[in-house]
C-alpha cells in the first residue's frame, strides 16, 4: 500500500465532507487500520489532529462564504456548529476577528489543503485579503527573462535601475509585474515600476473585479517566488478561488511586500 497515495484519500474524503459530518471511522479504514494509529500517523506527519486540520479548514472556507454575503447563522450550521455563538467563538480564535467584520474587507486566514508527497508539504495558514474594483496605473520599464530563470536575476535587475535611477531607492512603494507573454511559455516580461513617470518608463493599467492580496516580510527574490508559488499551487485552490491570468503584482512598501493576484 502507498501510505502517500492513502493520506490523499484521506484528505480528499475530509474535505469532501466539509459541510457534513465526517466519519472518522472511515478514514482509519482509508488507511486500513485501527482510528487510534491513523490519528497518530496523521498528527506524526502533520503536527496537528485530523479534528484540528477539518476545523481550520471549515474556517478557511467559511470566511469565503461569508466574503460573499451569506448569513453568519446559516454558515455556522454549514460547517456543522451547534450555535452561531460557538462559531463565532471558533471564528474569533481562528481569524482574530469577528465573522461580521469580513464584509469590510478585513484580512482573513487560509489553512491549505493539504496534499502529501515524499518530499515536504505546506500546513501553514497564512493572511489574506479580497480587494474590489481597484485599478493599477504604474510606469514601468520591463526586461525579458527565462520562464526557468535564477532568482539573482530578479534581483541584479532591480539593483541594475536603482544604480541607474537612484529614486528608485527613495520612494516609499515600488512595483514588480510579471507580465505572461501570449504564445511563449518559455519567457516573459518583469517589469519594475512607480506611481508616477520615470526616466524610460511606459504607463500601464491593471484592473481586476476581483483581488486575492497576501503580504510577504521578506524582500528576497527566493523567498518571494517561492510564495508566488505556493500561493498559486496551494493557497488558490484551497480557496477554491481561480486565477484570471498568469500575471501578478508586487508591491513594495517599506517594511513588507504585497503579491496581488487577478481572480476570475
């Protein structure tokens, strides 16, 4: 048996029963084995007890519910609590604010699907925000990479325009754009940008209904590819959100950075 293959199942079987009563039973037989050892195994493997990881994951959906207008009282008993009082408890202690505050657009969490594999896998939840109906107009220059490009080339060519344009190190929010080029999957554009025209620059616009905005603490050009990705390959379809292209923006601001996402 391929214990990987069996915790996907698992998994699935969780998820699939979001808004129903899961039958822990079951995913002991998922695993063929007894309810104590699969617990065990999964909290070995995940840190966290299966109960914990359907509980963060109910709380990660129903903020998406509630993003979209339903009632507190009717998602509370979606995701099978007794009371809105105790989801609301649960909510609080999860989110770090109250289900109703949603609706202005305050950060929520995501808890990811989980999916196991041989190599490591990603059980962190982090913040989120859904912004509507904002419109980008930036100036920006833009350079060709390799869709398999090292990171330190992101980065020598942010330090490439700031040692050519010495305000790039004195504004207090700066752009990058990863611009998709149609009929080429093996390049593309990376643009660096400002509010206001530049030296070289172009104008572009960017519009969405609809933004997914996580925040990054580190500048580095590892680290924030490595959350694009993660984000794309993970946090999204744990969302069940889809992206409605293959750009994204990021934002630097001085002491973080914002990794805007277009969705559909």
């Amino acid at each position: 048996m391929n214990i990987y293959l069996q915790l996907n199942k698992l998994i699935a079987y969780l998820e699939k029963n979001l808004t129903k009563k899961i039958d822990y039973n079951y995913t002991a037989k998922i695993l063929g084995t007894n309810l104590y050892t699969a617990e065990q195994v999964f909290k070995l493997l995940t840190g966290i007890t299966m109960k914990e990881y359907v509980r963060n994951r109910r709380l990660s959906m129903a903020a998406c519910d509630l993003r979209k207008g339903r009632k507190v009282i009717d998602v509370a008993l979606d995701y099978n609590y007794t009371s809105p009082s105790a989801f609301t408890r649960s909510f609080i202690s999860f989110h770090k604010i109250r289900p109703k505050e949603v609706k202005k657009g305050v950060s929520t969490k995501v808890f990811p699907v989980i999916h196991f594999n041989y190599n490591d896998f990603i059980n962190k939840d982090i913040n989120y925000q859904i912004i509507k109906n904002h419109k980008f107009i930036i100036y920006t220059q833009k350079e060709k990479f390799s869709v398999d490009h090292d990171t330190c080339l992101i980065e020598n060519y942010w330090q490439k325009q700031k040692d050519r344009y010495p305000k790039l190190n004195n504004v207090h929010k700066r752009y990058g754009l990863s611009e998709h080029i149609k009929n080429n999957s093996k390049e593309f554009y990376y643009h660096i940008g400002l509010d206001e025209k530049w030296p070289g620059s172009s104008k572009i616009t960017l519009s969405s209904e609809t933004w997914l905005v996580f925040k990054n603490s580190s500048f580095k050009a590892f680290d924030i590819t490595n959350n694009i990705n993660n984000v794309k390959d993970i946090y999204i379809p744990s969302l069940k959100y889809y992206l409605k292209e293959k750009n994204y923006l990021e934002i630097y601001h001085d002491n973080y950075v914002e990794l805007w996402f277009a969705l559909k």
